[in-house]
C-alpha cells in the first residue's frame, strides 16, 4: 500500500470526511471503540472483538457473513447475536435492514466485495483485510476507507 493510501485510510479512520451522523457515530462506537467491555474477558483478538461489536450493534438486523473467519471470530458473532450468523455468497437476496461481513476482501471475498461498492443503498466499511457492508434503504452509496 503506497503512503497517500495510508494517509487517506487514517484520515477516514479517524472519522475526518465522514459526513453522515450516524455513519460517524457507526466509526466510532463499532469499528473504532476501544473501552473495556465485559465480553472481552472470553475474546482474545482484535479481529474478534471488532466482529463482536458489529454483530452486539446490528443484532435487530440481518447479520451475514461470508469468507474466512477464524473460529474466535465465529464464536464471538455467534454469542453477541444469540445464534449462528448466516453464511451468504451472493449479495442478491440482500437488502433493506441487512449487515454483511466480508473475511477477505482481497482474495476470497473479492468478488463480493466489488458487488457491494457498485449497490445502491450499501454503505460500505474497507477495514484492511475486512470489509463491512450495511444496506440502508433511503441512503446513497458511501465507500469509506480505514
């Protein structure tokens, strides 16, 4: 990755650019919250404990899940929604109140993921090696980068 890549990903990281309240809101009390929880007793990585928050936050959605995930990383979705997330290879029946983690955005789920930048109504997250896709019905395209 060049230097004005890793620039641009720690400005949007640290939420600078983001215009939408709620996504801004989104980047900081999920992807980026780094206070002590109870849960985190039993997880162990970060990568778990980043999919644990996202899937405790969108427990009232749809939470979906495709390429590779570590066990940890299961387990932890699996205790934050009650059950086994769904495992989806398409993104053609997803939408309205719909959250999708993508384990590989580079390899496995590359595919997928440049489905998802081109949908209408998907807010997407490019974490690195992970992505997250939201689909918001009433919301327009957004591609954020951290």
């Amino acid at each position: 990755m060049n230097l004005q890549k890793k620039i641009a990903r720690w400005w949007q990281g640290q939420g600078f650019g983001i215009q939408s309240r709620s996504d801004y809101e989104y980047l900081k009390d999920v992807i980026r919250e780094s206070l002590p929880y109870y849960a985190y007793d039993d997880i162990k990585s970060d990568g778990a404990r980043l999919i644990y928050r996202i899937c405790n936050h969108d427990r009232k959605r749809h939470v979906a899940m495709v390429g590779p995930f570590t066990a940890e990383e299961l387990t932890a979705a699996e205790k934050a929604l009650g059950s086994r997330p769904e495992r989806a290879d398409t993104l053609t029946h997803l939408h309205g109140r719909q959250t999708v983690i993508v384990g590989d955005i580079r390899h496995t789920g590359k595919e997928l993921w440049s489905l998802a930048l081109g949908s209408p109504h998907a807010i997407t997250w490019d974490m690195g090696d992970k992505g997250l896709i939201r689909f918001v019905e009433g919301r327009y395209e957004e591609h954020y980068c951290i």
